[in-house]
C-alpha cells in the first residue's frame, strides 16, 4: 500500500484560507482516484473532494466554490485548497484512495474567531 501523509492544518479565523497536502510515498501517476475527506465530532466521514488520474474533479455541496483539490504526479502529492473557511468546516482532514485498508492520522483544522 501507498503511504499518505496528510499536512498544512491548524487554527484559522472565518473567512480565512489554508492549503493541505497529501503527500504520497511513492509516485502516484498511476492511482486513479485520490479523494480529500473530513470527520467531525457526532457525524459521519465525508468526502469532501475528489480528483482522478484525467484530473476530472468533485466537490460536496457544501464546499464548492471555496475548495480546489489538486494533484501534482511529478511531486506524488495531492493538494487542497481551502478559502472563506466556516467554522463548519472544522474537521479531521484526511486523504485516501481506494485499496488501501486504513485511514492515516490526519490533520486537523479549526476555523474559530
């Protein structure tokens, strides 16, 4: 299995922006589809942002227009871009792709005033 390792979380104001990335242990230009998804405290693992190997991309309702998810194969990572952050958007941030058997740590975002 390919290790993810997600970064780039933190505590930011509403309205503010943050970049996460996922980066892979190895190269990722053949993994078909790589997904961003969220976990909050009461509710079930969302995915957030989706992006495949022909770059088509998905987004859940409640982020498009604020969330780009992006993935660069020649640095094996998989971006998220995060902008006017809610505190709704509060979550464990994690990254995954189909095959693997667990979920990696994580990273954590508190958007809070």
């Amino acid at each position: 299995q390919v290790q993810l390792v997600e970064s780039g979380g933190g505590l930011v104001q509403p309205g503010g922006s943050l970049r996460l990335s996922c980066a892979a242990s190895g190269s990722i230009f053949n993994i078909y589809f790589m997904g961003w998804y969220r976990q909050t405290p009461g509710k079930q693992r969302e995915l957030v942002a989706s992006i495949t190997s022909d770059s088509r991309t998905n987004y859940a309702d409640s982020v498009k227009g604020r969330f780009t998810i992006a993935r660069d194969n020649a640095k094996n990572t998989v971006f998220l871009q995060m902008s006017t952050l809610k505190p709704e958007d509060t979550a464990v941030y994690y990254c995954d792709t189909p095959g693997r058997t667990s979920w990696g740590q994580g990273t954590q975002v508190t958007v809070s005033s």
